[in-house]
C-alpha cells in the first residue's frame, strides 16, 4: 500500500502542478482539502481524472463517498486498491 501510497503522492503532485511540494512533504493521513495541502473543488476534478486515467477506476458515487475517497491520500490508496480488485475479481 505504501507504494501505491507513494505513486498517488506523485501524481497529485504532477496533475495539480503543485511545483514547491515534494512527496514528502504531503502527509499520507493529512486532509487533502481545507487543512492539509487546501486543495478545492476544481482541484479534485482534475485528480479525480488523473486517477481515471491512471488507474482505470470509477468515480461513481453521492458526495459523502466522494468525500470520504478523497479524505487523504491513504483513503485514496485504499480506494484504487479496492477497485482494482473488484476489477480483478470479474476479469
């Protein structure tokens, strides 16, 4: 998870050009929105289609879900993870 953990990391980094933040620096059980990196509305549009397109998940649900998906980065992990194995499961 750690690694999965780590590629998320990068790639917030790299869709919401966030130029002065390492992945270090984003704490993987910090709040992603408000506290934490202050990301916003817009800026989870385009990290939720960067995790599309890097992952192949689906973004399906009523804004508590979505919410709780993108708390931080570990739930964000947790979530890919998951969805990769319901997609392994019916392949």
């Amino acid at each position: 998870m750690k690694a999965l953990e780590q590629e998320i990391k990068e790639l917030i980094i790299s869709s919401l050009s966030l130029e002065d933040i390492g992945v270090d620096d984003i704490d993987a059980d910090a709040p992603l929105f408000i506290e934490g990196l202050g990301l916003d509305s817009i800026d989870a549009l385009e990290l939720g289609l960067a995790l599309q397109k890097r992952y192949g998940v689906t973004m399906n649900g009523d804004k508590e879900d979505m919410r709780a998906r993108f708390a931080s980065v570990t739930a964000l992990a947790t979530f890919v993870a998951s969805q990769q194995r319901a997609g392994q499961a019916s392949a």
